[in-house]
C-alpha cells in the first residue's frame, strides 16, 4: 500500500510511538523508511524575530555541533531498530527550520507517499498555548497523514 514512509522524531517518548508504528506498518508494506528530525534555529521561533538577539559566530558553530550530536543520538537506536525489522531506513536531519514545514517539505521532496506522526493529544489551552507541529502537518502535508497515540 504505502511505497515509502516519512517518520518524524524529535527523540521523545511520544515520538517514539510513531517511531514503532511507522516501523511495523512499513515491514508490513514492505516500505522503505526516512526518518527526520528537525532542530530549530539558534533561539527557537523567536530566531525569526528579528533583530532581538544575534549570536555570534562560536555560539552557532557550537549549536550546530550540538544539534549533529544529538541528531545522531536520536538515529541510533531506530536504526538498529529498522535493521532489525529488516526495513530499509534513511535518516535525515534537517537543521535550522521549523519542524512542520520542515517535515512537509522533507515528505514532498523524499518522494514520501505518507507520514506517520505522533501526537501528544493536547487539547484546549494547552493545544493553543504549545502549539501542535502534528496538527499543522496534518493542514500542509501533501500525502496522506496517520496520526500515532
């Protein structure tokens, strides 16, 4: 059914669901898999900002070597995990964006035919005051969008 399948992590639990479903759905396909993690810009959202704060040169490298780190610390295990399975994997980290453009875009130009996702499942206030990066891939993605609870 589904040719190639978009997981995106971000190293959590919750992710970790999505991780494990999106896994077993693509050993059932006999799909292959990218998995994604996006790291925001130095400074989060607010990077976007303007002029609020600039970093300097050694504060971005240092970031950026921080974020390499912690991408492959999150690759590891669902690597060893897909090679398990015997899914076909690749990983992709895709610094300094926002993570659901980052995921839709990463889906469209991976050639992606589906995006398994997780969700923590805040609703009201919380939903509105820590945003949903799941809820805006479900209105921007292209392809088909399973979300994993």
């Amino acid at each position: 059914m589904f040719r190639h399948i978009l997981i995106p992590t971000d190293g959590s639990d919750v992710a970790n669901i999505g991780i494990n479903k999106g896994l077993e759905l693509a050993k059932q396909n006999g799909s292959r898999v990218t998995i994604v993690t996006v790291t925001e810009p130095l400074g989060g959202q607010f990077a976007f900002a303007g002029d609020l704060w600039a970093p300097s040169d050694d504060d971005i490298a240092a970031y950026n070597a921080s974020q390499a780190q912690l991408a492959e610390k999150i690759f590891d295990p669902i690597r060893r995990k897909a090679m398990e399975l015997s899914v076909p994997v690749e990983t992709v980290h895709i610094p300094w964006r926002l993570p659901a453009t980052a995921i839709v875009q990463a889906a469209d130009e991976k050639g992606c035919d589906v995006i398994v996702i997780s969700s923590h499942g805040r609703t009201g206030i919380d939903h509105a005051v820590l945003g949903s990066q799941t809820a805006r891939v479900l209105a921007a993605a292209n392809v088909p969008v399973l979300v994993a609870r």
